[in-house]
C-alpha cells in the first residue's frame, strides 16, 4: 500500500484518479482549495479509511508528518472561462507557488512528484500534431497567459528541482479530455454542448466551428496518467497523453445534436482571443515508452458522458 498525495483531488481529474488509487488500495490524501473542486466529486470514498480529504490552497506550504511515496499535482483552474476571469492570478500562483511548495514537499519525503502540464504550453501551435520537442509559440501577455505561463513556468521548477535538488519527477502534458465528474458549469466545449443540448437551449460554437480539438476519455488518461508516475526511474518526460483523433468544434456539435436532439439549434459566438486554432497530440512516445494508446474514442465516450451529466444537468445554469 502506497501512501499518495492528489493536489485537486475533488476536481475532474483529481476526483477520477483518487477513486482509481483508493480501489487499487492505496492510501490517498486528497488536497484542494474547492475553488473548481466539488466535494460532490469524491462522495463515493469520502467514509473509505483509506481517503482524507484536506482543505487547503497549495500557494501555502503544506505539513504532512506520515511517509509519502507519491505525489500528483492536479491543482489548477483548467477551464478557460475559469481562469480567464478575476482568478487569473490566483492561476499563476497556484501554477508557480502551488508547484514549489508540492516539491518542496516531494524533497522532504523523498517522494515521487508528477506534474500535470498541458497542451496549452503549446499555445498556437505552428507545428501539428504537436510533438514534445516542439517549444510553442504562447502569447505572454494574454488572456490564457495565466495559465500557459504559469504551466510553462511550473515545468520549469519541476526540472530545476530535479537538476539540482535531486528530485524525482515525472510530467506530462495532459490534452482536452473529458467525461463523468466534469462540473456541468465549467464553461469547456463538451459541458457547454451535451448541457445545452439535454436542456433544450442552443448550441454554442465560438468563431466558425472550424478550430480543431482532440478529445481523451477520462478513464484512458488516468490510465496513463498512473502507468507515467510508476515508470522506471529516469522516464521524466516530458510526454504528451491524449486522444490524437481530432474532430472540428462543428464536427463535435453536430454529433451532440445528432445524439440528444431535443431541438437545439446551432448558433455561433465570437471566438475568444488566442484560441487555439489546432490542436493535436503526437502520442508516439508515450506509446513507445509506456505501451499505452487511448481506447474510448468520441463516439463512445460522448455516451457515457451524457449519460453522467443526465444525472447533474438541473445544476447546469446557462442559458
Ligand atoms: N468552445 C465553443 N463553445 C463553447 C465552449 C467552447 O465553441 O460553448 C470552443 C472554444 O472556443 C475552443 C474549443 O471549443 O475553440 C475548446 O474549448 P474548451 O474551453 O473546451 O478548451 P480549450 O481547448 O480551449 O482549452
């Protein structure tokens, strides 16, 4: 039994990975500020012995007297309509303070420490499918700078903190992905789409639907997510996970109308600055280095997932 520390721990991802490490037996110390978390998310293991919740900001250092052997640092606003807002800079300190306290934590533990970067390191992507190797072509003074920034800044400290501090790390850069637990309000494509649609109010395609996007079901990327923080010492990444199949927002509009009718209508919105216009992983390394490919694709995982927010949509509050 491992002893295991999730930063973000009641947020989409963070809530989907505790309940995978509680079932596979390990102690978990979920840790989040409940900014974009929902308690809600980990309702199933809160009474599990083996669960503890913890509130609190990761921009403060955290105290934790028992051993941990691992660490998965989630913590941050990942929708864009979430860290577009007045939060923008607690999204730059939550990336940069958050990242620095959880490893200075890592150190003191001699734990292993995974870093949750993202695609948005990218920014707009002049190469495509993007590969690790590509170093991005961000806007830093932006609206999704907050989190770009930010992401690029904590990739940064993370390799600092093993070059010269000797910490075990490991970092991925997660794409666009979805499924259960995903707040019905969180403003992302996927949400907005299948809670619009199940409540008969329009569709929203920001710009002309052309942008492209490459979509992960959750289950495949905690998946890879767990085989990346158990890989063999010195596999640190960077590595891309996510779905490469990649639909237009038109193509994925339709598909939703197509799938809960319910007589929304297609209707068309500004696009937000620096928006990316395309976006795909190259997943070849972690296929080569982790013997892993995604296995839910869109079709599929839309049903799951409309069927999870059928169970959530009278908290869904746009219109
Ligand atoms: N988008 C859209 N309608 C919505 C929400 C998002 O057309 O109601 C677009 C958004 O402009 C972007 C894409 O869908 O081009 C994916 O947006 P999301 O917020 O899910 O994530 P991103 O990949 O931009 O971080």
């Amino acid at each position: 039994m491992k002893t295991i520390i999730v930063t973000g721990g009641t947020g989409f991802l963070g809530s989907n990975l505790c309940i995978r490490l509680i079932n596979e037996g390990n102690k978990v110390i979920c840790i989040d500020n409940n900014y974009t978390g929902r308690l809600e998310n980990i309702k199933e293991i809160e009474t599990n012995a083996n669960f503890r919740f913890i509130k609190h900001d990761i921009c403060e250092p955290l105290e934790i007297t028992e051993h941990i052997d691992q660490i998965y640092n989630l913590a941050c606003p990942a929708s864009p309509p979430a860290y577009q807002g007045k939060h923008s800079i607690d999204t730059t300190k939550t990336c940069v303070f958050g990242a620095i306290n959880m490893l200075e934590l890592a150190k003191k533990h001699n734990a292993t420490i995974l870093q949750t970067s993202t695609s948005e390191i990218y920014g707009e992507p002049l190469v495509h499918p993007q590969v690790e190797t590509y170093r991005g072509n961000v806007n830093p003074i932006g609206i999704r700078a907050c989190y770009d920034e930010g992401k690029r800044c904590a990739e940064s400290l993370f390799f600092d903190y093993h070059r010269h501090e000797g910490v075990d790390i490991k970092l991925v850069r997660i794409f666009n992905t979805y499924g259960p637990k995903m707040d019905p309000n969180d403003g992302r494509v996927i949400s907005n789409f299948i809670c619009q649609a199940l409540s008969g109010q329009d569709i929203t395609i920001y710009g002309d639907g052309h942008q492209t996007r490459s979509f992960c079901y959750v289950d495949d990327l905690i998946e890879v997510i767990i085989r990346m923080m158990n890989s063999s010492f010195g596999f640190i990444g960077p590595v891309n996970i996510g779905n490469p199949n990649e639909f237009t927002i038109k193509e994925l509009a339709e598909m939703v109308v197509d799938k809960i009718g319910n007589g929304s209508k297609i209707i068309y919105k500004d696009l937000p600055s620096d928006d990316p216009t395309q976006r795909r992983p190259d997943i070849t390394l972690v296929q080569t280095k982790l013997n892993w490919t995604p296995i839910v694709q869109l079709n599929e995982g839309l049903d799951k997932t409309i069927k999870y927010f059928k169970t959530q949509i009278n908290l869904f509050k746009k219109g």
